[in-house]
C-alpha cells in the first residue's frame, strides 16, 4: 500500500471515529424523549413493544462503525475509538454540569428550570450509559474478532450480527437496569423497555448488514485489500516518525 493510500486510510479512520463520537455522544443527550418507532400497540409486560427513547435513533451506528473500522483496520483501533468515545461523553457531561449550576438570566430564552427538565437526568444517563456501552462495546468487539478468527475472515454476516446481538442485549439490559437503580424510569416499565430496546436493536443489525457489506467492499476495492486482511495505521505513524 502506497504512503497516499496510508493517509487516505488514516483521514477516513478520523472521519469514523468522529460520527461514532457524535452518535454517542448525541444519544445519551436526547435519551429523555420517548416515541413510538411503529403505530401498532403490541403490550410486552405491560409496555408498548414498539416505545423507545430517542437515544436509540443514533446509538445502533456506534455498533456498524466498530464493526466496519474492526474488519478495516483491526481490533486495536476499533477499541481506541471506544476509549475516546468514553472519555467524550465524560467530558460532554462535565460541560452540563457546569452549564447547570450557571445561573440563568432574566432574559435567557432557556430558564434554569426548562435547561434542568431537559439535562437534568443526564449526569445519571452519562453514567449508566458508559458503564453498560463500556461492557457491551467490548464485548462487541471481542466477539467480532473471535467469529472473524474463526471463519478465517469470510461470512461477514455472521460476525457482524452475532457479536452485535450479544453486545446489544449486554447494553440493553445494563442500562434499563442502572435507570431503573437510579430512580431515572420507574420499575414498573423494566422488562417493557428492556424487550422494546433489544428487538429494535436485532433489527437494526439485520438491517446495518448491507451497509456493512458495501463499506468493507468499498475498502477492499479501494485498498486492495484480501478477506481477512487489515490496514495497519500504526506501521504507517511509525514509518512517518523515523522519515
């Protein structure tokens, strides 16, 4: 691979890396609105199957991104992307707190009360989100590459929709249950919303795996790249630091 395509590899690492950022970052801001994703009432233990949170819209990307960039540019970059996704959700929260406790004037079109109705759970969904995302992303990624592994890097499909099943029930029920715990949803709507939110996610897998299919063949087209085979970006920073 060419030092050009190194750094066009690199750019679209970055880009990557940002919407995964972005997409999480967004989902646990606007988590505290809830909607119906189809018009059919179907009551699972005493919940609409079909109500879900906001924060949902953004956050099955994360899971297509770590598994494009785990296929491209291999685990330890998919995992570095996780690190930084913590550490920006942290850092977004931090700003909220800040903004909370500044005082509002008496002209601001926004009050303290509306800014604390619409964020002020957030410190508690920041916490609970990272802590199950932490679990389920890892998990993710590990199953991809053992699946990966296994395969000897065919049968893309498989890897992509058996790691993120696993992942996604991991994150659907550690959040539901630490919202839950901090007193963020009530109890009642638990298994409700722990079912609502995993066959969404199933879904959206079964639907990101085209999308999956026309990045990597994107990238192999482009790249030049075998089954199995991963850009290694550190081999081109090295290369860069000693020239």
């Amino acid at each position: 691979m060419t030092t050009a395509d190194k750094k066009l590899a690199g750019k679209i690492y970055l880009y990557l890396a940002a919407l995964f950022i972005t997409s999480l970052v967004v989902s646990n801001l606007i988590f505290q609105k809830f909607f119906f994703w189809y018009p059919i009432d179907i009551q699972v233990f005493g919940e609409n199957l079909f109500e879900l949170s906001v924060g949902l819209l953004p956050y099955p990307l994360t899971f297509l991104i770590t598994d494009a960039i785990s296929e491209i540019y291999g685990k330890k970059k998919a995992n570095q992307v996780v690190i930084a996704g913590i550490f920006a959700s942290f850092f977004s929260l931090g700003i909220i707190l800040v903004s909370k406790y500044a005082p509002a004037t008496s002209w601001s079109p926004v009050n303290d009360k509306t800014f604390t109705d619409v964020f002020g759970n957030t410190n508690l969904a920041v916490l609970a989100s990272m802590l199950a995302y932490l679990f389920a992303q890892f998990i993710d990624i590990h199953l991809y590459h053992f699946w990966k592994k296994l395969t000897k890097g065919k049968h893309l499909w498989l890897r992509n929709n058996f790691s993120t099943f696993a992942s996604q029930f991991v994150d659907t029920f550690s959040v539901i249950t630490l919202l839950c715990s901090f007193g963020v949803i009530e109890w009642s709507r638990y298994f409700g919303l722990i079912a609502a939110g995993f066959i969404f996610k199933v879904l959206v897998a079964f639907l990101d795996t085209p999308f999956l299919y026309l990045i990597v063949y994107a990238f192999r087209k482009r790249f030049g790249l075998k089954i199995g085979e991963e850009i290694d970006l550190d081999d081109y920073s090295e290369n860069l630091s000693t020239s």
